[in-house]
C-alpha cells in the first residue's frame, strides 16, 4: 500500500485503515490513497489494482465518471457576463444526458497559464465538464452489490466486464452531449473540440 502526500497535507486516519483493510483482498495486487483520499463506504481517493478478480463495491456507481475539456472556438471578446448569466438564469439540462449530483459541473474556462507545449488558445472559450454514467452506473452497481466479487473465468465476471464499458462509453458520450447542450442554451455558433477526456 502506498499514500501520496506531503507533510503539509492532513489525512483521516480512518480512511487509511480502511485502505489498509481493502489491501488484505484476495487478488488485490496494489492500493494507493492519493492526495483527496477520505473516509465512505469505500474510501474515496483510491486506485486499487486487482489480478483476474472484481470488487463491484469497490468500483461503486459512479462508473467512468471523468473530466473533458472542450475548445468551444468562441471568442472570449464575443462573450458577455452578464448576457451569458440571463440565458442560463432558469436552464436545466436534464433527460437522458445530465450533470448529476456532488461535484459534477460545467464551467466556463479562460486559459491563463500553460504548464505544457500544448496547443490551447488563451482568447478561446473553454468548457470544463465533470460528469459521468448518471442512472446506468447506479443500474449496474444495484445490479451487481450482492456480490462480494467476481473471478476471472465465471460469466458474471464477463458480464460486468460488458455492462462496465457500456458505462464508460456513456459517461464519455454523456461528457460531449452535456457541451453541446451547454453552448446550445447560451445560443452561440460553437465548434466544440475535445482536448481531453480523462476518467478518474
């Protein structure tokens, strides 16, 4: 097991034994706590590796929720504060495609500092998003929590395996649906770029 902080940074002693419990797992191969590691059910701020076994608890519901970043190739200068907060001033996106609940957002994003050669335009509009499966990752979770794990070889383990990736694939889809609904509500003509998409 390993943790990853510095000494300015304080950690819960619980989630750590709680790390330390999960670490003991029949086919666990290596477990990190990484900077926001904290206390749940399953210690959140965790990246567990495991060898031809599955723990559904661990993955949990919120399956391939991650971050995209979009280039909208909006102008800055064509982009009014207080016009932009009159059209979003009731909006809700929901349906199939939403943000969910927590930490999930959109933002608007200015680039001010470049830490690598990357091709990004500091007058350009960009929208950070941070979203995931929504309803199919608590289906699949419902679907699969009366197993305390699934082996390699047994059809459950095939069967999650599928019904995982259909999640990741949506929570990325979900990502690229919610910019487009974004920049539609704020009714600007928009060529959304992804830069990154990256699932945590």
């Amino acid at each position: 097991m390993k943790i990853i902080k510095n000494q300015k940074l304080w950690m819960k002693t619980e989630a750590i034994r709680q790390l330390e419990n999960i670490e003991k797992y029949l086919g666990v191969v290596d477990c990190v706590g990484l900077p926001d590691l904290h206390p749940a059910k399953t210690p959140v701020g965790t990246s567990i590796v495991t060898k031809n076994i599955i723990y559904p608890s661990l993955i949990g519901n919120d399956i391939g929720c991650g971050i995209a970043l979009y280039d909208t190739d909006v102008k800055l200068k064509k982009i009014h504060i207080e016009k932009v907060k009159k059209k979003l001033e009731g909006s809700c996106i929901c349906g199939k495609y939403s943000i969910g609940q927590g930490n999930h957002f959109v933002e608007m994003k200015q680039i001010d500092k470049l830490y690598q050669d990357i091709e990004l335009d500091k007058n350009h509009l960009y929208l950070l998003i941070h979203s995931g499966s929504r309803q199919i990752g608590e289906a699949i979770y419902q679907k699969y929590r009366g197993y305390q794990n699934l082996q390699v070889g047994t059809k459950k383990f095939d069967d999650y395996l599928l019904d995982h990736q259909h999640a990741v694939e949506f929570a990325y889809t979900n990502r690229k649906q919610l910019a487009n609904i974004f920049m539609n509500l704020l009714q600007m003509k928009y060529y959304n770029h992804l830069i990154i998409d990256c699932v945590h």
